[in-house]
C-alpha cells in the first residue's frame, strides 16, 4: 500500500505479527543521515539508548537495529515492537542533510516496511515538497488503543541532525558536544555601551545550573537564550511576566497528541523564566469557554500538556472543544492582568479560523492603555483573519500587538525564534515608558 503524507493506518492491517524491516532510500548527491527516535511520553527522548542511528546501531535489547544496504543510499531499521519496553511508545524515523544543502536538493526518497521479501507499506516523497528544511520527520509508528499505527509524517526541520536530535530532547552519542556558552562575568556584563543587570546576570547562570539530569533539554535553549539576550539587553532591564493563552478546541488536538504543542511549551517557558525571576510561566488553554491552569514550572514542564490537570484530552473536554473563542480567552486575560505593576507578555497560541474578528480588534483598541503586549502565534492553520495585519490596526493608544506565523514551533531556530520574541519585548519595554503604562502606586 503506498501511503500519503498524513494518512494513518493500523499496522495490523497490513502487516503479520510486529517484527519487520523499515528500509529508508533516497537519490540525492549529498550524504543523509537516518536514525530512528524511542519516544516516550510527550513525544521526548526518555533514554538516549533509544537513538538508533550510525554512531549508536542497536538499542540494548536489540529492539531496534540499523545497518546499511548493499550500497550509500540505503539503510535498513530492524524493528521488533513485541520487545520494546512500555515506556517507549513512539517510533520516529527521520532523515537529515549532512551538509548545509537542504532536502529540497533531493530528488526523491522513500521508506519501506517489509516482512520477508514482501512490501507492506510504503511512503514516498520528492525533493520539491521542501524549501529550507534540511531535516525531516519521515514517519512515526505508535501505539494506540492497545495496538500500533503508522503515520506518514513527511514534516521537515530546518536544522540539521543536531537540532532533530534536541527537539526530542536527546544528546548525541559520540558526537562532539553541544557548544558551550562561556558563563558570564559576575557583576554587570558589559555589551558595548549597554549592560545585563547584576540579577539577570545570575538568575541566568542559575538557571543553567539546573538544566541537568531530566531537564537537560533545556541546556541549549537556555545557552541560545543568553546568546540573544547580551545582543537585546533592553529585553531583560526590567522584569516581565509571561502568560501563555493556547488554543484547545478540536481542531487542534492532532497537534497536542503529537506533541507538537508541548515542543511549543518547551521552547517558551526558558523564555518565560529568563524574563522574570518567579521561573515560572502563567497557562491559560481556550476553546468556547478558558480557563486559567497550574503554572508551567521546572518540575512539570517537559510534560505540561500531557499530565497538567488531566492533560489535553480533559481540558479540551472542559473548555468545550467545538469551536475557539479568542475573545473570551483575552477578555478574561485582561480581567486579571490589565492592573499589573510590571509589563506582560501574553504568548497567544492558536491555529486560525478565528470565530468573532471584529471583537479582537475591539479589545486590542480598548487595552491598548494597559501593559500586556499581545504575542500572537500562529502554528500548523491557516485563514489568520485580522491577525495577519494586527500590528496596523489603527486606534489605539500603543503598539500592543504582533503577529508571528509559523507551519511548526521548530521552522525558526532557538535564536531565531529568541530574537523574534526578544525584539518585540525590548519595543515593548520602550512602549511601557514612552506611554506610561504602568499605573504608580
């Protein structure tokens, strides 16, 4: 059966028993690497013994095995599902450039399961379906409902090996290690003529410190963090909080089941914590009706969406999953932040097809005099509506609003993403002052 991009099917219905071979193939002049990711919960890399690819061949049990075919273009995954530990739920097979050429050089590439000699499924692609992506999720076998699917994913990254590797949270096996950030100096660290506060300077440096062990994953994004950071040094001169407001009706729920909005969640809350010293990030979720949850702290983080007061699944059950009401969710945003005495930053995740547009520009022009600054953020939509042109809309008091458009939270690297965000919390900053947003005691 030759699959599309997207579909899903149970792997039963194809294939006897849950041994098999997964053969990947591309014609390309260029080296690709392929690799096959162990996932746990929330789609992470739990235990790096479960990154099988060249520099580590096999997972310790022999569940997972690669070798290379009978010439440069063709790897060969053995898979046996029955031995694989119920904490791995999740197989993703990805391919990645080895050079700074991207997958749209390709010609074309596709991925295999065999039992035997016999072809059971098959998924192909070609080079002209990408433009700057140099790595790609190829597709995912998992289980459900007490059985396993396949999912033709197809889904590119434009990092290479590396950043594949640190969205799901991994380390790379003999590999050389992720670059270093020098930590900065005690005291003030100059930047030309500009200058960190002395407390920002060490809740950075603690912050690192407690990226180890389980939260290892938030090493480099905290070192892509600080590095954008000593170029934006109005962003941090004064605290700022963050909230982040995130779609949960129905048509959103593909992206939280893969994780893709728990990768949004971990990308943001460093942003979150370097911004202000509570290392914490405010949550809000939104459909028909929103809600305010448990913030998003170290210990919980890696897994928010997942575990958080029922995860995903019940908060789309509470909020009344059928259709999204943004109104509502900045309406009650408002409610409790609009008397605040430092700025906010509202991170305001959604995926389009936005039910009342006249009422968001209303309520952008009426807290226009308030100190939140509206970060919308839209991820896998389309039909965006007002908020392709919110930082035009005219009558009101500040520059409150941007808008970022995103296919996927990994479609800009961490310093991409950093300064995107970080620039618009400096103007910000400037706003507060030049406006006088801030209410005085």
């Amino acid at each position: 059966m030759e699959l599309l991009r997207g579909q899903k099917e149970p792997l039963a219905r194809h294939a006897a028993g849950l041994e098999f071979e997964v053969e990947c193939y591309h014609k390309a002049a260029m080296n690709i690497r392929y690799a096959c990711f162990g996932l746990g919960s929330g789609g992470r890399l739990a235990d790096n013994r479960y990154l099988v690819y060249d520099k580590q061949n096999s997972s310790p049990d022999g569940e997972i095995c690669v070798t290379q075919g009978t010439f440069a273009q063709l790897f060969r995954f053995r898979v046996d599902l029955a031995k694989l530990p119920p904490s791995i739920e999740r197989l993703a097979f990805t391919a990645a450039s080895e050079t700074q050429d991207g997958m749209r050089h390709m010609d074309k590439g596709f991925i295999r399961f065999l039992q035997g000699k016999s072809e059971v499924l098959k998924y192909s692609y070609e080079g002209k379906e990408f433009t700057s992506e140099r790595s790609l999720v190829i597709c995912e076998v998992y289980r459900k409902d007490g059985t396993w699917r396949l999912a033709a994913v197809g889904r590119g990254f434009r990092g290479g090996f590396r950043a594949l590797a640190e969205n799901y949270g991994g380390a790379l096996i003999h590999d050389e290690p992720l670059p270093v950030v020098p930590p900065l100096a005690a005291g003030e660290a100059e930047i030309g003529r500009l200058s960190l506060p002395p407390g920002v300077v060490e809740r950075m440096q603690g912050l690192l410190r407690q990226a180890t062990g389980e939260r290892q994953y938030l090493a480099p994004l905290y070192r892509s963090l600080f590095s954008c950071v000593n170029i934006l040094p109005d962003s941090v001169r004064r605290p700022v909080r963050t909230v982040l407001v995130a779609d949960a009706s129905g048509s959103m729920y593909e992206i939280y089941e893969n994780g893709r909005v728990q990768r949004a969640i971990d990308k943001l809350f460093p942003l979150a914590t370097v911004l202000h010293e509570s290392v914490s990030m405010d949550f809000w979720a939104f459909a028909a009706k929103s809600r305010q949850f448990d913030p998003v702290l170290m210990e919980n983080a890696r897994s928010y969406s997942f575990d958080v007061s029922g995860g995903y699944e019940r908060w789309m059950s509470m909020l009344n999953y059928q259709y999204n009401n943004e109104a509502e969710a900045m309406r009650d945003i408002m409610m409790i932040y609009a008397s605040s005495r430092e700025p906010v930053l509202t991170l305001f995740l959604t995926d389009g097809h936005l039910s009342a547009e006249w009422q968001i520009e209303e309520i952008l022009i009426k807290t226009s005099r308030f100190p939140v600054f509206w970060q919308f953020i839209g991820l896998h939509g389309a039909e965006y509506g007002i908020l392709e042109q919110v930082s035009e809309i005219p009558g009101r008091f500040s520059a409150n609003a941007d808008f970022l458009k995103l296919n996927d939270i990994d479609d800009l690297t961490d310093t991409e993403l950093y300064t995107r965000l970080l620039t618009a919390v400096a103007r910000w900053n400037a706003e507060v002052d030049a406006k006088k947003l801030i209410r005085e005691t």
